[in-house]
C-alpha cells in the first residue's frame, strides 16, 4: 500500500485536520453539536471505521474493549480503523499509541465530531452526547455496562418520565447486545423501547466476562500487574485472595462515600487470614482516592486502574460487594460471592432495587460481624477445595448459587465476544435469542411537549391513559421532561407501567445555522399553523426538511407511529417535529443544507499523513513545516518592499 493511502488516511478525507484537530476542545457543547452537524452534512459515511466510547471517554474498557480486543485479534477484520473516544483524565495504554489502526479523539474535539459522524459502526456502553443523530447508513451497537441490580431510568422510584438521555441512546441503537432475558426484560422497560425502538437485541453475553474466563487464574504475569512487584515470596502467596468492590452512592443526586464505613470494615477485613484486595467505583475515586484509602489501611492491596475489573477477577477467589453489577461478571467463574449490604432499607428507598434477597447467590451480610464470619469460612472452605477445584459446575454456595447462574449468565462460556462480533459485524444471531422491541401491534404517539395545566391537557392525558389501558396497541407519550402534570395523572400513567412507553426529552435550544434561520424562524411566526400546513411548509422547503429530520432523528431516531394524537398548545416547533412521526412520512435523512466548505489547505494536507496522536514525529514535523511556512511569508514581505 503506498504511502498516504492507508485506512486512516482514507478515513481523514473529508477532515478539516489541524494541530487542534485530535485533542484541543472546541469549547462549549453548542460548538461540539456544530462542527458534528458540519461533518454530517459535507462527509459521507466511512463503513470501515468503528468509533468505540465507554463510559463517556473515561478509559479503553468494559465490553466494547472486549468487542475491538476480538476485532484487532482476527486478520479477517483487519480492514478496520479504530477510534477510541478519551476525555483526558486517564492516560492512553502505550501499547496502543502508535499503532497505524488505532486512534484516540478527545471528547468535545474537532476529531471527536469528525469521528462520531462519519463512523459506520459506533459501539457504546453508555449515553452517547445528547447532539448526536445516527445517520440511516450507521450501524449502532449499545452494550451497556452490567446487568441491573439497581433500578434504572423509568423505575427508578423519583423517576416521573424517565431519564431523556438514556432512552434517547437505546431508542438510537439498531443493536443491543444483553447476556440474558433478565437483562433485555429491564432495559426494554427502563428506557421506554416498546412501540418506539427498531432495534434487534440479542443475548450474546458480555464480551467483557471473556476476559474474566479465559486468562488462566494463576498467570504470575498477570499478578505481578495486579501487585506492583516480581517479588516470589508475594507472588506465592497461597492465601485466598479477597476483592473487595463496592459502588458508589448518593444523597439527593449528590455522589457520597462513608469514608469512616470504608476504612473500618477494610481494617476488620484486614485481620482475616487472606489477601485483601480493594477496587472502589470510578465514581466513588473522585471523593476518596485510592492512595487515601492506602494510607487509611496498610495491608490492603489497590490494583492500578489500567487492570479492568474483568482482568482483576482472574485471580480471585472471594468477591465481596453490595449493590454493583460486578457480581454478575464474577458469577461464571462459580467462586464465593459476599453481598455486603449494610445499608439495605436506606440504599433500596432511595435507588431501587430490581432484586430480592432470594435472587442473590452467595451469602447475605448486613452486619460487620457477619461479613467477617461469611469471608472467614469460605476462606476456609476455598483452601480446602484446592487449585483444582471446578467450582464452574459445582459451586461451594450452593443451589441457589447455581440457579443465579442460570439465570443470569446462561451464556457466559469465553466466547461472548465472537458472538457479539458475528452479531453486529456480520448481521448474525442464528444461535442467540433475539428479542425486537416493537412486537407488531400498532402504535400510538401522544405528542404532548411542554403541555400546560387545564382542561384540555387533562383531556388529551384521558386519552393517553384510555390508549393505554387498552392492549390493542403500543402507547407512546413523547413529553417535555418538565412538564408540569398534575400528580394524580402522572400516578395513573406510572401505574400502567410498559402500557405506555414515556419518551421524554429535555428543551433545550434548536442548534439554527446561519444559513437556515429565515427559514425557520418564518414557519415558527405562522399562527394557527395546522398539521398539513406544516407537512406542506417542511416539504416544500430543503432547509426545513433537513433541520426537521435532524432534530426528529436526534430526539426519536426513526420511529414512526400509525398514529399520531397532538396535545393542547404545541407550539410549531413541536407539530413540525410531530408531522414527522406520523407513519407512512418518508422519514428524510435529516442532512442539512450548508454553505460549501472551503478546501484543504496545503498544511492540512500534511497533517493527514501524520501520526494522528502522541508522535514524536508528528509534534517536530508539525513545528518545522509552521517555520518554514512563516520564513516564507517572511521572505515575500521582504521581496515586495
């Protein structure tokens, strides 16, 4: 291949590549959403490019690592290009920073717009930025990020709609990949997908549980990383060792740590005859770092960050945790599993829990005496087992250890992300559960927006709640987040449950360019504008038609419903929005009508042939071609004088 004309480069083409390009953030999120609309509109689709994000560009991990781990692993993929979203506050894994495949964009930058609207597959754990908008040719696979103990989105008991920005990422995937019915039943339900989403949804497994299973338990490698040394004596330590992995948690929306809770139940754990491990949620290291918590304790190991949960629990023996989906990962291998749940009434009122006591494997502690009693005998109880012990098939806890797994993890086998793979890649899920969202029934959308109080909203939510009351179709509330119903309606909507999907969103300013606000702003002046007048404005007009289809696309990907029913008051914005949702509306592709681009410039066209991120040669390269360039701007001043 000649140089210049590798994937990467291919994949830049239509870039505006600068020095800022890959890492420097555009600012605020308005200007974000415009250079992501500005791609979408002038650069096409690029099938060969994945564009990974987990956890909002926090690190390389969970199961869209073990997706591209399987893609980078197999030479019948080896035409991809891969673009790992970051946000900066870990470093980049050195063993990826200069590979010609893979490339790293910073969230909120040039390249991170570029990337998300051009990628042919997109692959994401959690909530995509609210601006994005899957074009039709983009594949979009959500994996999410663990099985649900906790509520989620719409059952979360202070929910009244729904969170907007987790139904919006699921009613945009065309995949999702969950490791078992449990798992698609919650997410279905949490985030609103009945009568809304055309997704597929197939129970693969969890990619990341590969790495779980498939390293041997007793890589000294691997605990050498784990230890921070290639000390013999502690590397051969036979002691069984016990990670202690607790979530994080909340007062009135605000992440809280018990720090004296913490250290005092590390300190009694301490005193047992193990190996003690700690790993505290991502979430929970913002308020007490991991380096406090060592210096709280003395003999308590704190594995680096850059060791996945899924790597760690290779080479663990005993999981103790509360609420956190990790036991859930930790549940194939068949070791002892320690609920700790100190604070189960206060946790269960304020989260929610999608579980009962009975539904968990392993032993119940509520008490500190308890957990040292359950820890201390199934240490114990591990010693004596042995090396050699398959606790897979047999598990030391039991029946309803095993019905758990069954349960929850029925496929979790080492090969998940094979399956995950074949389903997404290669349209393929003949051996897999596949489960659609919409089940056939027609559909009914309730447009309400921002509706008022008074008789006619309460008129129009009677409708809603007769529609879903009635099983002979799929209801559809589509309603400003903050919309002020009153509380015995919203109490009746809520009770109908999965009756009635709540799509809520949350108002914020359209992103108008310059070039579309005449347009828009004289079809949103029009009094008493009507559904076909606005259907015939939007037709008749390419700048409505793609700021229309955008924004639908952005709110509801393309759900279309076989009615629709208008509430009270929307303003014109909103029965634009609605005429859209209407089936049988071809649906446009929602690309915008910009002023053309101005071309490359000479620079620009040499950046492309850098190395995108981290290059030594990049960086020197970049400087030398800057002075030359104003040497010779120099010169011409001079020349002319």
């Amino acid at each position: 291949m000649s140089r210049g004309k590798s994937p990467l480069h291919r994949a830049l083409k239509y870039a505006q590549v600068t020095g800022d390009f890959w890492v420097k953030p555009l600012g605020k999120a308005e200007a974000v959403r415009r250079e992501f609309i500005k791609y979408r509109s002038s650069a096409p689709v690029n099938r060969r490019v994945i564009f990974y994000e987990t956890m909002s560009g926090a690190r390389m991990g969970d199961n869209p690592y073990g997706i591209f781990e399987y893609l980078r692993s197999h030479p019948s993929y080896g035409e991809f290009v891969h673009v790992w979203s970051f946000d900066g506050s870990e470093s980049i894994p050195d063993r990826y920073r200069h590979l010609p495949d893979v490339v790293f964009a910073r969230r909120g930058s040039a390249s991170y717009a570029y990337f998300l609207a051009t990628a042919g597959r997109i692959v994401g754990n959690a909530n995509l930025p609210g601006f994005f908008t899957r074009r039709p040719e983009q594949q979009y696979l959500n994996t999410w990020h663990g099985i649900p103990y906790k509520a989620l989105g719409r059952n979360t008991p202070k929910a009244r709609f729904g969170n907007p920005a987790g139904t919006a990422t699921f009613n945009k995937a065309t995949h999702v990949l969950t490791p078992c019915e449990f798992m698609t039943d919650a997410v279905v339900s949490a985030y609103s997908m009945s009568g809304v989403s055309n997704s597929t949804i197939a129970e693969t497994g969890y990619p990341r549980v590969d790495l779980t299973l498939n390293p041997a338990r007793r890589d000294l490698s691997r605990l050498s990383h784990v230890y921070g040394t290639e000390d013999p004596k502690v590397l051969g330590d036979l002691r069984p060792r016990v990670l202690y992995a607790p979530t994080w948690r909340a007062d009135n929306d605000e992440d809280v740590v018990d720090t004296g809770q913490l250290v005092d139940d590390l300190k009694a754990l301490a005193g047992l005859d193990i190996q003690l491990m700690y790993r505290g949620h991502h979430r929970m290291n913002r308020l007490i770092k991991d380096s406090s918590v060592s210096d709280f304790i003395g003999d308590v190991v704190i594995p680096p960050h850059d060791i996945s949960s899924n790597d760690l629990m290779t080479v663990v023996d005993i999981l103790i945790t509360d609420y956190s989906s990790i036991f859930f990962d930790f549940l194939p291998t068949g070791r002892p599993i320690v609920q700790y749940l100190y604070d189960l009434d206060d946790y269960g009122r304020s989260r929610g829990l999608n579980l009962e006591l009975d539904d968990l494997p392993g032993d119940v502690a509520q008490t500190r005496q308890e957990l040292l009693s359950s820890v201390e005998s199934l240490a114990t109880a591990i010693t004596e087992a042995g090396p050699d012990a398959d606790h897979v098939h047999d598990p030391l806890q039991g029946e309803r250890y095993k019905r758990a797994q069954n349960r929850f993890c029925p496929r979790e086998d080492g090969h998940s992300s094979k399956r995950a793979v074949d389903f997404f890649i290669n349209n393929e899920a003949a051996n897999v559960p596949t489960r659609r969202p919409r089940d056939g029934r027609p559909t009914a959308a309730f447009w309400a927006g921002s509706i008022a109080k008074g008789p006619e909203a309460d008129g129009f939510l009677r409708k809603l709640i007769e529609s879903g009351q009635s099983s002979a179709e799929q209801t559809v509330l589509v309603i400003d987040r903050t919309a002020p119903v009153d509380k015995p309606l919203l109490k009746e909507i809520k009770t109908l449950g999965d009756r009635i999907s709540t799509i809520s969103y949350v108002p914020e300013g359209l992103s108008v360019l310059s070039s579309e606000a005449e347009e828009y702003d004289s079809f949103t002046a029009i009094e008493n504008l009507s559904s076909e007048s606005a259907k015939s404005h939007i037709a008749k007009s390419r700048v409505l038609k793609g700021l229309f289809a955008h924004e639908y696309r952005r709110r509801l990907d393309d759900a279309q419903f076989d009615r629709v029913v208008q509430g009270p008051g929307l303003t014109n914005h909103e029965v634009g929005l609605s005429v859209l949702a209407q089936k049988g509306v071809r649906l446009p592709s929602g690309q915008r009508v910009l002023p053309s681009a101005p071309g490359q410039s000479t620079f620009d066209r040499v950046e492309e042939l850098l190395l995108p991120r981290g290059s030594a040669r990049r960086q020197l390269l970049s400087r030398s071609y800057r002075t030359f360039r104003r040497s010779g701007k120099k010169l011409v001043r001079l020349g002319t004088r």
